[in-house]
C-alpha cells in the first residue's frame, strides 16, 4: 500500500499530505466512501459541521480495521456556531458523531467577518488544545487581515488554513503568508471543482505524456509546491486513482506549464464578505 507523505504542524504534529474530503457526500453515502477512502490508504479524513455528515464519518471509523493513532481527522466549525461557549459546546456534538475522544484537528470554517466573532472563537479552539481534546487547531477560508487579527490578540498560531487553492487560483501572496509564520496550506476545491479544469488542452496533453489523468498531474502539482490537498469522491475507482501520484514527477517546464492556468479567479465565496451563517 502507497505510504502518504507528511507534513509537520508548528506544534509538531504530523498531517498526511494527501486526505480525502467529504463535503458534498450525503449522510447516507459517507460511510461507504469513507470506507473506501481508508481501504484505499487515506489516512486523512476531512469533515465539517456544516456538511450534515460526522455520523457517517464516524460509522466508517468504528468499522474499519486501522488503527486510531494511524487516521488523521479533521473536522470544522459551523459559522452559525462561532463564539467561545457555543464553540466549545459545537466541539463536544462533533466528537460524539465522530466517536472520538480527540480529534487531530479543528478549524474555524469561516472567518466572518462582519460578525466580529472569530477571535472569541479562536480562544474557545485554543482552550480545547490545552484540554488535550484536540492535537492541533487551525482555521479555513481565512485571508491575511484575519490572519494577521489573530497573531496579533491570540496566543497560538494556527497549524492550518484550509483555503480555495488550484492551478487557476494558486494564492501566491496567502501561501508566502503562511510559510513566513509556519502555517500549513490546506487545498480545498484542489481540482477546481469540476467547473472546467481538468478538460483545459495543456493539462490533458501534459497527462497524456506522464501516462496520467489531469487530475493526477494536478494533485501531484499541489504535493510538489508543498501543499496539503483534499480530493474527494463517491467513486471507489476515482478515489484510488487520486491516490496513485506518488510514483511520477513533475519537471520544472511542467510546473511553468501549470502556471500559465493562472487566471486569479475565485470559484467559490470571498471570505471578506462570505456571511452564510
């Protein structure tokens, strides 16, 4: 079985490179897909509040034959949870779903702005690492000003932000951000959620000349640029064929190539202004 590469946390907690996300999976499909992902070798599994699914994550947990220490979860927080007693009380529900003791990591889903919540929330995160009920803490969606709120009112720098990232929109100026201050970038939409991507001519004839799908090329391309990245899928073929990347290379004009997809547009919402609650 294909070993997954990590990545060290800046609390030292090792993450897998690659995970397989959830969002979009109905409840009553999770579990199957979940199973799939972990028989396949995932040992990341991403999950929200907000995606109506932790049941079934944490049924496809209790059933598989691998070992806790050896799965990496992660869940988020619901924006209409934000706050610092409904957070830690929103953590307490997830767990139950999940079945879990711990979970590897937490992270605010939305910064929310407008709300003026985030920090208060944060220092709710802060308290369940220090409870041990969570190993590393994190957020999603957050731009540099959030960022930059929190290293400056808050004791812990976030280990994760979970952002939009893909060869169209590959957020140079956010990913230096987080090198400076040692946070890891999370790609979520890695594949630029079937909205044209991977039909675009240079991925397909780039594919073409590896042996390889585009999204294979694509998922190598986040991995070689130093990104975490979280593929998803209800297709027991597709989920095992996202994780055969770990056996070809990508070249420096490879990688030139793939920067000419850059068209800096976002597919999904703006976190300045996203206030879905």
């Amino acid at each position: 079985m294909t070993s997954i590469p990590c990545l060290t946390t800046n609390n030292d907690v090792e993450i897998p490179q690659l995970g397989f996300g959830v969002f979009q999976i109905p409840l009553d499909e999770t579990r199957a897909a979940v199973t799939s992902a972990i028989d396949a070798g995932y040992r990341l599994i991403d999950t929200a509040q907000g995606y109506d699914n932790e049941e079934g994550v944490g049924a496809a947990l209790a059933g598989v034959e691998v070992n806790r220490a050896d799965l990496f979860i992660t869940t988020k927080l619901a924006n209409s949870e934000q706050g610092y007693d409904t957070a830690l009380a929103a953590f307490d529900v997830s767990a139950h779903k999940l079945g879990l003791d711990v979970v590897d990591l937490f992270l605010i889903h939305w910064p929310l702005p407008m709300f003026d919540q985030y920090v208060g929330t944060w220092r709710a995160l802060e308290q369940l690492q220090a409870a041990g009920r969570v190993r590393s803490i994190g957020v999603s969606n957050f731009a540099v000003e959030h960022l930059e709120r929190l290293l400056q009112e808050t004791d812990i720098v976030p280990a994760v932000n979970q952002i939009e990232l893909h060869p169209e929109f590959p957020q140079d100026e956010l990913r230096a951000f987080h090198r400076d201050h040692g946070i890891l970038t999370q790609a979520w939409g890695p594949l630029g959620q079937g909205k044209g991507l991977l039909s675009h001519p240079l991925l397909v004839r780039l594919a073409a000349s590896k042996g390889r799908t585009p999204a294979q090329v694509v998922l190598r391309w986040h991995l070689q640029i130093g990104n975490l990245v979280i593929p998803k899928s209800v297709t027991p073929r597709r989920i095992r064929e996202n994780m055969n990347i770990f056996d070809f290379d990508l070249g420096d004009d490879d990688l030139q190539a793939i920067e000419e997809l850059r068209t800096d547009r976002r597919l999904g919402p703006d976190p300045r202004t996203m206030d879905m609650r």
